[in-house]
C-alpha cells in the first residue's frame, strides 16, 4: 500500500490528529504469526498493520518503539483474578491482600476477570465491583462475575439476572460445584440458575458464562452434564482448576469441551511434584491438543487467591499460597521453550480463546486493525516481557513499569 493511500485510509475515521505510538520491525503474532511488520497505535485502538509505516507520514507526535528481534503479541486476557483477595479457610490471618495494577502489567496482563471465592462473609461483591472500576480507571479493561461459590449467589442488585443487566463490568456469575466449601444444590438449581444467566445475556448483549471452581469431590462435573436435558447449552459453562484435580475429572472435562465448552487451566510458576495428582497447565493443553481439543483451552492465573494446602482427608490445612499473574508466562514459556509448540499456538489459552469465552472477540485477544491497541512486545529468544502496552497507553517500557496504580 502506498503512503498516501495507507495515511488516507488511518485518519479517515479520526476526527483529528492523535498521539501515535509506532511499533517497528517486529516479528508481530496477532496470535497468528504475520511475519515482520510495523504496528500503529492510535487513541485505543490499532490503526494499521503493515510492512513498512513512514512514521514521516504521520501527523502530529509519534512515539517510534523499535522492536527490532522482538516478538510482538496480543496482552493477556486473564479470566481468573481475586481483585480484593481471597483466602480466609485459615483463619483471619490468611485473608490474601488485594491486588494492585503493576502485578498485572509486569506480567503482560491488559484484560482480566474479577471474582469471589470462599469468602463472601468478609468480602462482598460490592468491593469487587469497585475494585473493577478502578483496574479500568487505572488503565487495563477489567470485567467481572457476580456471586462467589455459593448458592443463592450474594448479588448487589438482588439477583444474578439483575447484576449482569445493569452492571455493565458482569459478564456472568462464579459457582462451586464438588468441593467441601461449596453449595448443596442439585441439576434443577443449577438449570434454574443458567436459565437466569441465559436470559439476562440475551438482554445485556453479553456473553453470559458460569465460571464453575471445581473441587475434589467424587461427582466432578456430573450437574453439569444432567442440565443438557434442560436445554441448557454446555458452553454457558467455563469449569476452572480442570487440570489440579484428578484424572477423572481430566477426562470429564475434555467430553465438555468436545461440547464447546471452555475448560479453564489453573497456571503455576513451578512444575508439580511426581507424586501430585495433578497436571500443568501446559500439560493439559497438551493433552487437549492430543483429542483436536486444544482451542478448547483457555489459561488463568487464580492471582489474588488462596492456595490452600490440605492434609490427607481435607479436613486441617496444612499451609496457604498465593496465585500470581506471573504463572501465565511460566506455562507459556512450558509449551513453547519445553515442549517445541509453536509461539503463535502457545498463544491462544492466553488471548483467543479466553477473548472468545468472555465475549472480546475482535477487540481483545489479538493484533488486528480496528482491535483494541492491548500489545505485549517479548524477547523472541526468551520470551520475557519487554514493553505493555493498555488500550494504547505504554504501561511498562525496556522492563520499567511507567504506569502504577492510584496507592503504589
């Protein structure tokens, strides 16, 4: 494309002149790999993505980054976060703190998901809500679920229908299902309650998911299979920790997801023992990449949250860690520096396929023109993260995080 046509085509929907930000000669993943490009930015959004952009072309300021032996690929999207902290099973004393912005930035994390987990006694949906606001107030695009792992689900406008009409962050609502610390409830519940989200999406536009933590019970996914009969459509349901439980569960969720579900992997910044029962995250999408499954499989940190360590029987706890976004690199860094996948694959439980999940296709999850302007630029050789960029805004230069939240 010629100079003239490319600058006629950029500012034909702009109404005047904006600060630019020009990414140059990068290997660009959109997550496809596209080859060696230059990437424009302007307002939020992506301008263009082209061979070669003039930055001589363009009016007004531009902020050239070169990214020359660099990788450049779409933010994260991360559909598990404790945005106020989780925890609690151990006491006051083991509530997790809340989250600020640069734990997310430094580990290249533009989108994410804000939830509630055991406790809802001493954190309520009201503080997560707000504490979404201030994420998107701060910079990244930061969306939530109602409720926690109870039910009836703890709501702030009276009911989960309700929330997710006129909340404009609620995309769905979060439940427990086969754990020790979850609801009694039975397939008619959880029928009753999708029926709920289903309606309330069709009215809100939205994408309307259950985000189901699964425990360790012998049941695993069982509801969620008898509500088919019911109309209910499987992938209303994104059931997460699918890969730290046992084989049985394993195997439920690859037949979910061969129904168009998403399973959700719990990502770690370290390899589980030999004897663990569990699998990484990397490991599962293998093993989902092994049944043509691999799209089906969407990566989340649990950051903020509590993780407990439990005796035998499950009845004393034994120690508790916290999660971090900094896991979603290690397991990206598993499939692609360990088990030779190829990065623009790797990429997808990061971007594509959680965008697809929580309805951001098109805008989040990767590199296109008119897409929303959330770029990580990596080190092609060892995949660390350079440069953030938020809705277009530089978060983090040559490893530097220039933008912190409001109290860091």
């Amino acid at each position: 494309m010629c100079a003239k046509t490319l600058c006629k085509e950029i500012f034909a929907g702009l109404e005047k002149p904006v600060l630019m930000i020009l990414i140059c000669n990068a290997k660009v993943f959109g997550p496809r790999d596209l080859g060696k490009k230059d990437v424009l930015i302007g307002g939020q959004k992506i301008l263009a993505i082209e061979k070669k952009i003039d930055p001589n072309i363009l009016p007004g300021e531009v902020r050239v980054i070169e990214a020359s032996g660099m990788a450049v690929v779409p933010g994260f999207i991360d559909g598990h976060q404790h945005f106020t902290g989780g925890g609690g099973e151990g006491g006051f004393q083991s509530r997790t703190p809340e989250m600020q912005l640069s734990m997310n930035i430094a580990n290249g994390v533009t989108t994410a998901v804000g939830l509630l987990g055991t406790d809802c006694l001493t954190r309520n949906v009201e503080n997560l809500y707000a504490k979404t606001q201030a994420f998107n107030a701060e910079g990244i695009t930061a969306l939530m679920l109602t409720g926690s792992y109870w039910l009836p689900s703890p709501t702030i406008c009276g009911s989960v229908g309700r929330d997710m009409v006129y909340l404009s962050p609620v995309i769905g609502v979060k439940l427990a299902m086969a754990d020790h610390r979850g609801p009694v409830f039975d397939e008619k519940d959880l029928a009753t309650l999708a029926s709920e989200v289903r309606t309330a999406a069709l009215i809100a536009a939205k994408p309307g998911i259950i985000t189901v933590h699964m425990g360790m019970d012998s049941d695993g996914m069982d509801r969620i299979f008898k509500v088919e009969k019911y109309g209910i459509r499987p992938d209303m349901f994104v059931p997460t920790h699918v890969n730290l439980r046992n084989s049985c569960l394993r195997d439920q969720s690859l037949e979910l997801a061969a129904k168009g579900a998403v399973m959700d992997a719990t990502c770690a910044d370290d390899l589980p023992k030999k004897d663990d029962t569990c699998v990484s995250a990397a490991e599962f999408a293998c093993l989902a990449d092994e049944n043509d499954l691999f799209d089906q499989i969407s990566f989340s940190s649990d950051a903020g949250g509590s993780q407990p360590r439990w005796n035998a029987d499950r009845s004393k706890l034994l120690g508790m860690g916290i999660g971090t976004p900094q896991s979603l690199l290690f397991e990206l860094k598993q499939l692609v520096q360990v088990r030779g996948m190829a990065l623009a694959k790797a990429l997808q439980p990061l971007t594509t396929t959680p965008a697809r999940a929580h309805g951001l296709t098109g805008q989040k999850g990767e590199l296109s023109v008119g897409a929303h302007a959330d770029i990580l630029v990596l080190e092609e050789d060892t995949l660390e993260i350079r440069d953030v960029l938020a809705k277009g805004q530089i978060m983090m230069r040559n490893k530097i995080i220039e933008k912190k939240g409001y109290y860091e």
